[in-house]
C-alpha cells in the first residue's frame, strides 16, 4: 500500500482546534463562582451548590468510556460537536434551574456527559498525526487546555455575575460554549488509513515502549492485561492526592497561612501550574519514557504533600500549590500517552476512557479524605501523609509497569493475542 503524503499542517490545524475545544470545555472550572454566587445570592447550602459539580465530574468520567468508543467509531468531529452541543444545552437549561435537584439535571448531568463527550474526541486525532516521538509532547499541549480555562474562565464568571444575573451568566456561557466547541468540531479529523506520519521527534527512551511492533489491542484484550490494572490505580492514587489539594486549596491557605483575602492566589498558582505540567511532561517523556517521568511526578509530589503541613506562609503557601498543580499536570498528559504505547492508537478513545474511570474514583477519594480528616481534626496534616504515602505507592507500581518487555505478550493472553505480539 502507497503512503499519501499530507502536509504536517493538517496535522497542526488538528492540534489548534482540539486545544481551543479543551480550553472551552473549562467551563467547569467556573463552578466555584457560580457556587459561590448560589449560596451567597440564592441562599443554598455548601453541599446544595457543591454537588452539581461532583455530579458534572462523575458523568465526565464515566461518559468517557462510552464517548471515547464512539469516536473510535465513528470519528472526532460528529463526537464533540454533539459534546459542545449537550454542555452548551446543559448550561443554557441551568438558566430555569431554580432548585437543587433541577442544577443537578442541567449542570451536573447533561453538563457532564457533554464535557466526557468533547474531551474525548481531543487527544486522539490530535497524536494520530504524529510520530510515536512526538506523542507526549502533543498530547501534552491538547490537554493543557483544561487546565489554562481556569486561569480566564472563572474571572469571566466573575464578570458576567456582576453585570448581570445567574440565570443569564449560564445562558451567556452555555451559547458561547454551543457555538464555539461545534464550530471548532469541524476541523477535527482522524487521518487517511494510509496515512504515515513523517519521522520526527526523539528516539529516546520515550518512544522505547511504543515501537510500531506494539499491538493494537481492543478493550476486551485490554481489560486481560495487568498494565491495565496498575495504570488504573497508579491514576487513582496520584489523582486523590492532587484532587484532595485542589478541592481545599482556599480553606487549607485560611487556615495555614491566614490568606484571608488572598485566598484566590493559590487557586490561580495551582491552575496555571497544572497547565504548564501538562506541556512540560510531554516533553521529558518524550525523551526520558512516560514511567521514568510518572515515576519522578509522584516521588515529587510525594516529597511537597509530606512537607505541605510547613507551609505557613503565603509565600509558602503558593509555592506548595504550584508544586501540586505541576505535578498533578502530568497526569493527564502521562496516562493517555502511555495507554496508547501500551495498547496502540486504533481503539485509544475507549481504551484510555476506560483507564480514565480512575479520575472518577479519585474525585470522591481525594476530596472526602480532606474534608473528613479536617472536620475530624481541624486540620489536613494527616490527609497529606497519607496521600504522599499513596504517591510512593504509585511510584512502586510505576516501576512494575517499566519492567514490563514491550514486545512481551500480554499477561492472560490467549494464543491468539501471542500470535500478535511475537
């Protein structure tokens, strides 16, 4: 069969949309003020205006797997436009949402399957057209654009809540995010069968697990291997402890440093932070492999979480949440690029949903470990300590994971997936 050649712009175009998509679908991030405008305008509870949120994440996550074998099927485009469109419609019906239980409908529900839906159809066409080389470093600046939407989306709440009221802030935000993630859509696209991407890149040890002999296993065959497994708790364990940071991140800064009325500034560090883990990671795992970089994010992360008890000063303060937010980062850059070395590009979408479930676990981990252990307590000492204990955990699992040969079948394999291997 003849390669077609296409220029690498195509690919770039590719890139651009499926970043700016992600930077749209942020709009998650400006649930903080939106809660915060319900309890203080509309008088609900904490746990009242918390919950559309937990709900939105638990339906992203578990939306993934769905979503992510969808746009294996049947392409990106027609993928996360039918996403812009249920966040955008989600947002729009939290217009006349009055009450708790309506929010947690529009919001939280439809909301969230339209976020699964859009950041789903992202990363995979994004990496499909480059080389094995570059696939950390593209997939690193995809998903940086969840993480950069809080650094504007929430001022922007901000604004539109006071100019205007709440029900017109979500239709202003659920149209504006209608139109732009629909249109964006369009310039996602998977690229031709025949189709080789043009050398490039580091032949280092990032590209030593994602030889072009590396199998491309769908998710049955998957679900078989034991990477699966220690991927899925090495997400779940270093997803709580970043998750158990950001959640309480403005209480733990009033409470250590007396950051009263600063208290936003670590928000915004860990935000912007998290944003450029996600670009940075790429890149050393393109050169030095993605468990040599998991490896060194979770040692680190573990050594700021033992130390986070210490940080008493606003200076202090900051600097511990920008630590949190690099290496929470290169999750998210780290685990989809390692799930396509280890099970190949074809069926990436539900592959790497699947492993992506470990966020949902880790949103109701991390931020119940803190929450409970300062109600307890009175402090978040001890949910530091035991999350930096879970990231050395991680770290031994990560090792596991390296040993493993790339050519080497597939644990609980049949002969038939040996066969594929060999």
């Amino acid at each position: 069969m003849t390669t077609r050649p296409i220029t690498p712009l195509r690919g770039w175009v590719v890139v651009g949309a499926a970043l700016g998509i992600n930077l749209i679908l942020g709009v998650l991030y400006a649930w903080s003020v939106m809660g915060k405008a319900l309890v203080l305008q509309w008088h609900w509870t904490a746990a009242q205006a918390s919950l559309p949120f937990t709900i939105s994440a638990a339906s992203f996550s578990l939306m993934m797997v769905v979503a992510g074998r969808w746009q294996d099927k049947i392409g990106p485009r027609c993928v996360a436009s039918l996403g812009g469109i249920l966040l955008g419609m989600g947002l729009i019906g939290s217009r006349f949402a009055t009450t708790p239980g309506l929010m947690l409908v529009t919001f939280g529900l439809l909301g969230g399957v339209g976020i699964g839906l859009g950041y789903s159809a992202t990363t995979p066409p994004a990496i499909k057209w480059f080389p094995p080389g570059r696939k950390g470093r593209i997939t690193g600046i995809v998903v940086s654009g969840v993480g950069l939407a809080a650094v504007y989306i929430a001022p922007l709440t901000e604004y539109l809540l006071s100019v205007t009221t709440i029900p017109n802030t979500f239709l202003i935000l659920g149209l504006g995010t209608m139109v732009l993630v629909t249109l964006l859509s369009q310039m996602l696209a998977n690229p031709p069968a025949d189709y080789v991407a043009a050398p490039g890149g580091d032949a280092g040890a990032g590209a030593a697990i994602a030889p072009a002999a590396r199998p491309n296993l769908d998710w049955h065959e998957m679900l078989r291997t034991r990477q699966f497994y220690l991927l899925w708790l090495m997400f779940v364990m270093a997803a709580s402890a970043g998750l158990m940071i950001i959640s309480q991140v403005a209480l733990i800064a009033k409470d250590q440093a007396h950051m009263d009325k600063w208290g936003f500034a670590p928000v915004a560090t860990l935000a912007i932070f998290n944003t450029i883990g996600r670009v940075v990671s790429g890149f050393l795992s393109d050169r030095m492999g993605r468990t040599n970089t998991l490896i060194l994010a979770f040692v680190l992360q573990a050594a700021n979480l033992f130390a986070f008890s210490h940080y008493t000063t606003p200076g202090l303060l900051i600097f511990g949440s920008a630590f949190t937010g690099l290496c929470y980062g290169t999750l998210f850059t780290l685990f989809p690029a390692a799930t396509a070395d280890f099970y190949g590009m074809d069926n990436l979408g539900v592959n790497y949903g699947l492993v992506f479930t470990a966020f949902g676990a880790a949103g109701v981990i991390g931020p119940m470990l803190a929450g409970r252990i300062r109600d307890a307590y009175g402090t978040c000492h001890y949910a530091y300590l035991i999350s930096a204990i879970m990231l050395l955990l991680g770290a031994g699992l990560a090792m596991i994971v390296k040993t493993r040969s790339p050519r080497a079948a597939p644990p609980f394999a049949g002969p038939d997936q040996r066969s594929r291997v060999a």
